[in-house]
C-alpha cells in the first residue's frame, strides 16, 4: 500500500467516522450495533439526531480550516488558524464545543484567549483540539516525530490552555505519523510516549496500555485522555476499518470525536480502500466560515493530496 492511499485513508477515514458517530453522541453504550447489528446489510449513514445522513461535524469542519491554513500560508501560522477558528464561529456552526466557543468569542488576541479560558476555569482537557487533528499530522508527518508533536502542541494551545490536551493530540499526531509510514503505530507508543513531557507521560502511558479497557476511564470521553486511549483500545482490538469505527462508536459518549479519532488512524493503516462507499458517498462536510462551501468526497481526496506535496 502506499502512502498516498494512507493519507486518503486518514483524511477521509476521520470524516467518515465523525459523521457515522454524531448521530449517537451522548447517547449509551451499544447504541449503534442495537440499531444496526450486522454490518453492510443497511446503509448505516442515516443520520439523525440533528445531523443529516453523512453530514460532517465540527471535528471535521476545523479540521479543514486548520489545513487550508498550513497549504495557504505555507506552514504554520497559528494567528491565521486562530482567525479562521473566529471567522468559523461566529458563521454559526451547527455544533460547537462550550470550551472552543468561549475562546473563539472572548475577544482576546490569538495567543492569550485559550491561557485566559485556563485560568478562568481550570478545566481545559477537553478533546477538542484532537478532534481535528488529522489535517495537520498528515501535513507535518514528513518532518519527523519532534516537528509533528511540536507543531500539534502549537495548534492544541490555540483553544485548549490545558498542556494535557496538547501533549494527548501530540501522541496522536506522531502514531498518525508512523501508521501514515505503514508502521503499526501500536508498536511505536514506546518511543512517542519517550517524547511525552514528564508531568503527562503517566496519564498517557497508562490509558495507552495494552491491557487498559474504556471501561477503566475515570472522566468522561469527551476528556482527551480516555479518547485517545479508546481510540487506540478499538484500533488494537479491531482488524479492519469498518470494524474499528464500529468499536469506537458502541462505547458510547462523544461518539464523533471517538469515530473521528479511530477513523483516521484505521484508515491510515488500512487505507482509503477499506472505508465503504456506503459510508464515503453520502459524506459532506458543510464549512460554516468558508463561503457556504459543502466538500464531499472528491474535495476531502484532493485535500488529501496538496497536504503531501512540497510547498513550491
């Protein structure tokens, strides 16, 4: 398999598994096999819950943003992403988490409102900015582990004052980056967890384990910890793509974040192939703070491939 069908599997495979899950959001455990209890005999993108069938949430809507910003600007700026996020927030989005809102529209310059939110509330950790970090991991793979997990920090700390979900969305960008080599990001957690800070690494290493269950978490799945492990949890317990956002899905909780986050990491290590069409032709992405554009398939693909070429 090679990289490019990788990449398509990550871009897409995350946008697949948003929209699959945001009809079940905060619902129980088990939800999604109740109600469709074998797999491929219906079309499971139905929708519902406020979402339409396919419809995208604003795990992927940011995700975008966050991409047009590194291919317009030619890397990172974090000022234009932060803009972005504002202009995206104030377009009234159909989902927004209470923690993102509050930064987005405090009024604050780009490098002060997420510190300000912090201090205010002490609560931080959410998992929104892993939510929409695909765009990005895929972008700085290619630089390495340490450019990956710095650049990841870098966006985290846009929303989320809390080091704790920089340092989650840091371990996720560098696995993306290894499954994105055909590497099994499994086995690389040793050696990304080495490049964790010293006051996160426990937390991580122990939500990250291979004998560690969703079951065990101590805070809700919306926190960025217990996503990410029970993304990994459904990766490494799974065999295949659809099987792994299945998993994802059935715990229950934040279940777009959830899907969002095994979706691309399934889908990078078992490529674009792997995602159903059933579940791809239905897919759109509606871009509040992007001039009324709708992506779908097409436009998530070539998204996929300018995040791969060489800035010119």
């Amino acid at each position: 398999m090679d990289s490019r069908e990788r990449v398509a599997g990550a871009v897409v495979g995350s946008a697949v598994g948003d929209a699959l899950g945001a009809p079940f959001e905060f619902g129980p455990a088990g939800a999604f096999s109740a109600r469709f209890p074998v797999s491929g005999v219906e079309n499971e993108m139905r929708g519902g819950g406020g979402w339409d069938p396919g419809e995208a949430t604003d795990d992927t809507q940011m995700a975008v943003h966050v991409a047009e910003s590194l291919l317009e600007r030619g890397g990172l700026d974090p000022q234009d992403v932060f803009a972005r996020f504002q202009r995206w927030a104030a377009d009234d989005p159909k989902d927004i988490g209470l923690q993102t809102e509050d930064v987005l529209t405090r009024g604050l310059p780009w490098n002060q409102a997420a510190e300000a939110h912090y201090r205010s509330t002490h609560h931080a950790a959410g998992n929104g900015s892993l939510m929409r970090a695909t765009t990005a991991a895929v972008y700085f793979a290619p630089q390495g582990r340490h450019a990956t997990m710095d650049a990841a920090r870098r966006i985290s700390a846009l929303t989320h004052g809390d080091p704790a979900a920089g340092e989650g969305t840091a371990i996720f960008h560098d696995l993306l980056r290894a499954a994105l080599t055909g590497a099994d990001p499994l086995k690389e957690l040793p050696h990304t967890l080495a490049a964790v800070h010293a006051d996160h690494r426990e937390r991580y290493a122990r939500v990250t384990s291979p004998t560690w269950h969703p079951a065990e978490a101590t805070e809700f799945n919306g926190a960025v910890w217990p996503c990410l492990g029970s993304a990994l949890w459904a990766l490494r317990t799974t065999g295949g793509y659809e099987e792994a956002v299945r998993a994802a899905i059935d715990l229950g909780g934040d279940t777009d974040t959830l899907a969002a986050v095994t979706g691309a990491l399934a889908g990078a290590v078992h490529g674009q192939s792997a995602i159903p069409a059933r579940w791809t032709d239905p897919l759109h992405v509606p871009l509040p703070g992007g001039d009324g554009r709708v992506l779908r398939l097409a436009d998530l693909l070539e998204l996929s491939r300018s995040l791969t070429r060489p800035a010119s």
